[in-house]
C-alpha cells in the first residue's frame, strides 16, 4: 500500500504567493513537499520561507532564473527519492 511518505509533491512558483498560500497547506500530509522558486521577487518569496521554517517536510529550491514550468518539474522528480511524484502549478 502507498503511504503519504512514498510520495514527494513538486510544486512550481514564481510570484503567485496568495495562490501558494492557499494551496500548498493541503499537501502538509505528504512526507516530502520540493517548492521550485523560478526566481521570484524577495516578498513574493517570504510565504514559502515562513512556511518552510515551520514544516520540515518542506524544502524550497531557489531558482536564481526563471527555467520554466517543464525545467522545474523534471529537476525536482529527479531529486526525488521516493518512488512517487505529485507535481503542480499554475
């Protein structure tokens, strides 16, 4: 049986904050949460700080260029050592 810890979820951001903040809570149960940063401002960039420093399952990847939606996912199910992948992004 799959358990929430055999999945990471991979989420693609760039400057949509309101729209993480409201989405990103419903995955809180899964083991491993990857949140690809494609270089958005620095206030766009505080919610995923904030959250990340109060959920350890979190981990932000800080992009220094915008690389895509595409760039973004395949990068982070690459990094994934689980042996299933969720990604999202609008």
């Amino acid at each position: 049986m799959i358990t929430y810890d055999d999945i990471t979820v991979g989420m693609v951001h760039f400057n949509r904050p309101t729209l993480l903040m409201q989405t990103l809570p419903s995955y809180l149960k899964f083991g491993k949460i990857f949140v690809w940063d494609n270089a958005s401002t620095a206030q766009n960039q505080i919610p995923i700080r904030a959250l990340a420093a109060k959920n350890k399952n979190i981990e932000p990847i800080w992009c220094g260029k915008n690389v895509g939606w595409p760039g973004a996912l395949n990068t982070m199910i690459q990094k994934s050592d689980t042996p299933w992948c969720i990604v999202t992004g609008k």
